[in-house]
C-alpha cells in the first residue's frame, strides 16, 4: 500500500525543518535519522512504532539508535558519524533538550 503526501504535509515537514537552528539537539537527532536506512522491505509503520516507543520512553535512546543503525543490518560510517556528533552523555537529559527545543520553535 503506498501513502500519498500532499503537497500541504511536505511544505509544512520542510518549514519545520527549516526552523530548528543547526546546532540544537533536535538537529542532531534528525541528522541521525537522515543518516540511517530502513530495510526494503520495513513498513513505515514499523519504524513509526520504533519511534513512538523511544518519545514513550526517552532513556531508551542509546537502544533506540543501535536498533534503528542495525535495521538494515548495516552499521555505516555516516550512521557511526551522525550518532557520534549527537554528543549524548545522558539519554534522559538529550531528550529532555529536544523537546525544550521544539516547545521553543515558533512556526
């Protein structure tokens, strides 16, 4: 089954995108997920369950982010980078700062 994206969702995905200053943590964090590849064959429902579970429960970040590089069973060098520059010393303090980041963007 294949999910049409109007043109409304894109231009608001893209305006969100656009407004996180490239050094917060919320950048970093999307930066890791553009670096990263699902399986083929994955449902986009399985990775949104994936991360559903890891804003249910953010101290689970360090096993969120090996899942989400061993998805595909391929840990890359972009993975491996983007994950590093994440700087996370303390799974619930990294998430913490995200969602103080996206309560301050002002779209």
């Amino acid at each position: 089954m294949s999910i049409k994206v109007d043109k409304f969702l894109l231009a608001q995905n893209m305006a969100f995108l656009i407004s996180i200053p490239p050094d917060s943590h919320l950048a970093k964090l999307l930066s890791f997920c553009l670096a990263t590849k699902a399986r083929e064959n994955t449902p986009g429902t399985e990775i949104l369950k994936m991360t559903y579970d890891l804003m249910e429960k953010p101290s689970n970040l360090p096993y969120w982010t090996q899942d989400v590089m061993g998805h595909d069973l391929d840990y890359s060098s972009e993975e491996w980078k983007a994950l590093g520059e994440m700087g996370i010393q303390d799974a619930k303090e990294f998430m913490a700062t995200v969602w103080q980041e996206l309560e301050n963007l002002s779209l």
